[in-house]
C-alpha cells in the first residue's frame, strides 16, 4: 500500500465539506456544489465546488461522473473527465447536463455532483517518425472490436469502425 499523496486545498466557501471518499478503496473523492439550482431537460450549467487544490507537480485530478446521478436521473458532464492540472489554483467548477428528455433535476447546496480521482501523470517528449510501427490493432477505431449489434452489423447497418458524420446527422441521411 502506497502512502497517500499531500494535496493543499482551500476553501473559496468556509462552509463547504472537504472532499471525502465514501467508502474504503474508493478511487475518486466526492465534490459537492455550493450553488443551487434547476436543469431543465437537456439544460448544462457550471457548478461551483467551493474548493481549489494545489497538485504537486507530476500530479492531475480528474472530476468523473457520479454514476448514481447519471442513472437516477440522467445527469451527466460534458467534458468528463475534467481536468485539473497542477499549475491550476481557481476553484474547481463541474459543467453538468440533464440528458432526462422530460424531467428537470434540482441540486441543493452541498449535494454531492461529481468524484475527483486524483493520479500520477507521465511527462512525454514527442518524436516525430515518417512512419509508426506496425500493431494488431493498426488504425482500428470506434467500434471497431464488435461486441454490440450495431457495431457488428446484425442490426441493418455496415458495422465496423465506421461512424454517422455530424453532417449525415443534419442531413436526415
């Protein structure tokens, strides 16, 4: 067992908890928001956690999704996972969304709205090559593995790794 790591935090709202894990071996420590508020369906806001941390160097959070909140009542993050680099110091803020199509979703004051893992992140120094070395998987990508009827074709569709543009999607095609 390793020992823990040493992050600085300070409260940017003196009454807000200090992030906490729930249960023993959980990876990610709960965040809550200090602000109030309604989504509408398919309505996004910026969540205040009344928190900022100082990472030491070679350190990065993540804020990941609560998966009870996605499942219950359909509310994700729309940048998930967020980012927090260790030269950052504002406040962490969580960007949310209600994905339910009928039903709003109300946060109180110090409801827990997302979990922050904290990790170890390596340094790389890019090289540029003509060419990259050969692998299994080559430059096999979204779905590309199967698993799923619509991946695997057995649904009507081409399967594979092929994917609906953006502009098909516009379109009606």
């Amino acid at each position: 067992m390793r020992n823990p790591v040493d992050v600085l935090i300070r409260r940017v709202d003196p009454d807000v908890p200090i992030p906490a894990y729930g249960h023993p071996g959980d990876a990610g420590a709960d965040l809550v928001t200090t602000e109030a508020t309604v989504l509408a369906p398919g309505e996004r806001a910026v969540l205040p956690t009344g928190v900022s941390i100082a990472l030491p160097d070679g350190y990065a959070a993540f804020v990941h999704p609560r998966s009870g909140l996605a499942a219950r009542c359909g509310v994700a993050l729309v940048n998930a996972p967020g980012t927090v680099d260790a030269g950052y110091r504002g406040e962490i803020k969580v960007i949310v969304v209600n994905l339910d199509p009928r039903e709003s979703v109300r946060f109180e004051r110090f409801d827990r709205i997302a979990q922050l893992v904290v990790q170890q992140v390596e340094k790389v120094r890019f090289h540029e090559v003509a060419e990259l070395p050969g692998s299994a998987r080559a430059e096999g990508g979204f779905g590309s593995t199967g698993g799923h009827a619509a991946v695997d074709g057995t649904d009507g569709t081409t399967g594979g790794n092929r994917y609906a543009s953006v502009v098909s999607d516009r379109e009606g095609q």
